[in-house]
C-alpha cells in the first residue's frame, strides 16, 4: 500500500458542533477547504460528545461524490463518561482488539463512509497488548475498513513500541511557539528518524497566541508583528504556522476553525519559509530565552 497522503493543511473538526453549523453551512466549510487545497478533515470518536463525525457525515451523505474528494483521520481509545457511551462507567483508554473494532464500526456509521484513510490510537494505553493492537490493525486493514494507522499523544518509546510491530504512518501532537516540547524531548527527532510525518495539532496555541494577557503569548505575538513586514505582511497565524512548516519533519498543522478565513491564514502559508534566525526568534520569544 503507498505511504499515507494527506493534504499539505488539515482541517480538524473537533469544534464542528460548537460551531452551530447547520448542513448547508457544514457542507460549504468543506467545498471551501477543497477549493484551498485541504482535502484531509481530523476527527475523533470523542469529538463533541461523540457528535461531530455523525453530523460530518451528514454532509458527506447528501453531497454525491464528496467522500471520494477528502480523506478522513479519526481516532480512537479514550472511553469518556457520556449520555452517548452509557456502558463506560469511568473516564479511561481501551486498545483492546474489541474496542478498536467497535470503534471503527461506529465511526464508519457516523461518517457514512465505508473506510477511514488514517486511524490514530488517541492516547497511550497503559494497558496496551502491542501484538493484539497489532493484529488489529493487520485485520481492519485486510477488510478494507481502515487504510493507514498511526498514534497520537505517544512518547517516543510508546511509539517505538507500536512501531517495532506495526508501521506507524503518523504521529498526532500539541506543537506550536507556546509548547515546543516536541522540539527537543525526543519527539521530533524520533518522526524523522523513522521516516513518521507528524500533524501538530493546536498549532495556534488553542488561541492563547492572540488574546489574553499571557506574557510569553505577548512575546511571541510582538515578534511575529516585527517579522510580518520580511514576510510580505502576513498574519500573526499565517507566520504561527510558517513556523510549524519550517521543520524538516515535515509536518501537517491541523486548524481548528470554522472560518473560511482561518483555513485561508494556514494555507498561505506554503508559500513562505521562514529564515533560520527569524524561526529562532518566535523560539526565543515562546521560550523565554535564548539558546543555550
């Protein structure tokens, strides 16, 4: 099977109910990332209270022909306490081969599609049986039902783990200026060393880049105003994500917005790389300090 593709940006839906889209205007957010370039849309079993893919898939079903224009990511094995999950008695992770299936049954129903393009495990498991997991993924492959696996959320010697039995396409992670753990923990180094392209997901900061009176979020938020200028005066978020893109793991930044807008903010910027010293700069800024 050829390595996984997605588009170069992905839209995550994990805010979709929040947005009180009705299905025209959910159909209209997806035709305008398609008319961007964005054909990959992010999801979860948990998203909105185990809402967002059903009405996703709403406006996939009375659209002929859209599912075959995007790619679906999903993820599974968080069991929260829900109207919608009366059987989970408390807030826990399942990889078990049981709940794998299950899940993916589910989100095939609610995204009406017959296959996901990428399955994540959403967080590590301590209870995780490498070589079930393993399997699981082999079978769900071998019917069809899912294309590409990968995790979110691991370590890297959670991730080697899995890896060692089952090649992983993709690594799902929190990265931007305010949490750039992933750049010297391990994390990165570890997707390009096994050949793993990771997707950042809250590459904004959840927003914290541009309100609130966070000092590092005001650091940042005046360097990225004095680099704007060099970069044809791009926005604040165009220049966040610029940043994400300037590692060489390559990585795909997820969005989090029901604007047209948002989604036009993160795909400008493909066409800017930042220099070496001003990507060290919005570092500098997020983290306080400067090199060692």
């Amino acid at each position: 099977m050829a390595n996984l593709q997605l588009s170069p940006i992905v839209a995550g839906a994990w805010r979709m109910r929040d947005w009180n889209f009705d299905l025209s205007q959910r159909q209209r957010w997806i035709e305008a990332a398609l008319e961007l370039g964005i054909d990959s849309f992010d999801h979860a079993d948990i998203y909105g209270d185990y809402t967002v893919e059903g009405l996703f898939g709403e406006a996939l079903a009375v659209s002929p022909g859209l599912r075959d224009r995007v790619r679906l990511v999903t993820k599974c094995g968080i069991k929260l306490t829900s109207a919608q999950r009366p059987q989970h008695r408390i807030k826990s992770y399942d990889t078990s081969r049981d709940h794998v299936v299950a899940s993916v049954e589910q989100s095939l129903r609610a995204l009406r599609t017959d296959r996901v393009d990428l399955l994540l495990i959403h967080r590590p498991d301590l209870l995780m049986d490498v070589d079930e997991l393993a399997a699981t993924f082999d079978a769900l492959k071998a019917a069809g039902k899912v294309l590409h696996v990968g995790v979110s959320n691991h370590s890297p010697s959670q991730l080697a783990l899995l890896h060692a039995k089952h090649r992983l396409e993709t690594h799902q992670i929190e990265c931007s200026p305010l949490h750039p753990a992933p750049l010297d923990d391990g994390t990165l180094d570890q997707c390009q060393a096994l050949g793993v392209r990771p997707m950042i997901w809250s590459p904004l900061a959840g927003g914290r880049l541009f309100g609130g009176g966070d000092e590092r979020a005001e650091r940042v938020r005046a360097v990225l105003a004095e680099l704007a200028p060099r970069y044809g005066d791009a926005s604040a978020a165009t220049l966040a994500y610029a940043w994400l893109l300037r590692h060489p793991s390559r990585p795909w930044p997820i969005t989090g917005s029901g604007r047209i807008e948002g989604l036009r903010e993160a795909t400008a910027a493909l066409s800017l790389r930042l220099s070496a010293e001003d990507w060290y700069a919005i570092w500098q800024a997020g983290a306080g300090r400067e090199v060692a």
